[in-house]
C-alpha cells in the first residue's frame, strides 16, 4: 500500500489521472458484462428453436417460445415474427424487422465506445505525463549544471517513465476487453440477420 502511495505521490498530475481511469475502466467492463448477461446477448437456445417451430408451420408455438424472453435474439425474432404476422408486405416487414434490429444492437454497443476512449486516452496521458516529468528533470540538470547528481537525473526519469508503463498498464486489459465485448455483441448481430433471414425465407417459400 505503501509503494502504491509512494508512486502516485511520486507520478505527479499524470499518474492520478490514469488512476481514476483505471477504476473507470474496471466498472465500465463489470457494468457492460453485467449488462450483456441480463440483455441475453450470451443465449440464444430459444430463437433458434422459434425459428424451427415457424419453418415447421408451427407459427403459435414459435411465438410462444420466444414470448416474454429478454435475449438479444429472441427479442428479434418475436418481432420479426409480429411483423410478418401483422399483414404487413414482405419489404415493410424486413423494414421493421431491421429497425427493431438496429435499436437492439445500438442498446448492446452502448459504452463500447467509451471503452475504446480509454484505451487511447490512457496511453497518451502516460506519454504526456513522461514528457512533462523529463522537461522537469533536463531543467534541474539544467539549472545545477556540472554539480548535477546523475542519480537525482536517473530519478526524476525513473518518475517519468512511470506514467508511461501506467497508462500502457491500463490501455492493454482495457483494448482486451473492448475487443471480446465487441466480439461477443458482433456474434449476436450476425446470429440475429441469420435468425431473421431464415424466417422470410420460410414465408417466401410458403408463398
């Protein structure tokens, strides 16, 4: 506990900074894997079985199946089936259907981008934070000139570059992150146009 005073004591402005991004970070990633879990952006069991139910002809059952369900596929395929059920024309039935797709993937990308952010951002405040910590260090070498002590300049540098490994040590668990989360929202958009497709598919051959 002792070292990690020392070092933002001794980081300066910089190091604070990534501080309180790196506990961003870390509740940003738990809010957005809790917020995928509850929006079933990891099953997707159920859709697939409504969608065998409708290609069967068993249109009751497979909107039963999917009613009330709060997954990310299942969502879309209960709306994909109201549309086509409602009487309305194939064109404005993919017209809806992709609506309710888009605001669905809108709702499950929300915070990526901020995530993203951070991983740009962190390095660089690191990168800021060593420049400013070696202007420092080269102006007290500077202002001592031959009395200067090597170890008070390997010091004030040691410092500096102590922002630069903070920042990378937030960015990298952060760009991880961003990069499965953004995986696993893209594995639900294209299981939901494969979901979607099969049940116009259905309705085109009955037609």
């Amino acid at each position: 506990m002792q070292a990690l005073s020392d070092m933002l004591i001794k980081g300066g402005p910089a190091i604070w900074v990534i501080a309180a991004l790196s506990v961003l970070t870390l509740a940003l990633i738990l809010w957005k894997l809790w917020r995928l879990i509850l929006m079933g952006a990891f099953a997707g069991a159920r859709a697939e079985r409504a969608v065998q139910l409708w290609q069967e002809g068993a249109r009751d059952r497979a909107a039963e199946t999917v009613s009330g369900r709060v997954g990310l596929r299942a969502r879309l395929v209960r709306a994909a089936i109201a549309a086509l059920a409602s009487g309305l024309s194939e064109q404005a039935a993919r017209e809806e259907t992709t609506r309710i797709a888009r605001r669905l993937l809108a709702e499950a990308r929300t915070g990526l981008r901020a995530l993203e952010l951070i991983t740009v951002i962190a390095p660089l405040l690191g990168l800021l934070g060593t420049v400013t910590g070696m202007i420092e260090a080269f102006q007290a070498l500077e202002s001592t000139g031959a009395a200067a002590d090597p170890s008070d300049l390997a010091g004030g540098i040691w410092e500096a570059l102590l922002t630069t490994a903070a920042g990378m040590a937030v960015a990298i668990p952060a760009a991880i992150a961003h990069s499965w989360l953004e995986a696993v929202v893209d594995s639900a958009r294209a299981d939901m146009e494969d979901l979607a497709t099969r049940l116009f598919l259905a309705r085109a051959t009955e037609a």
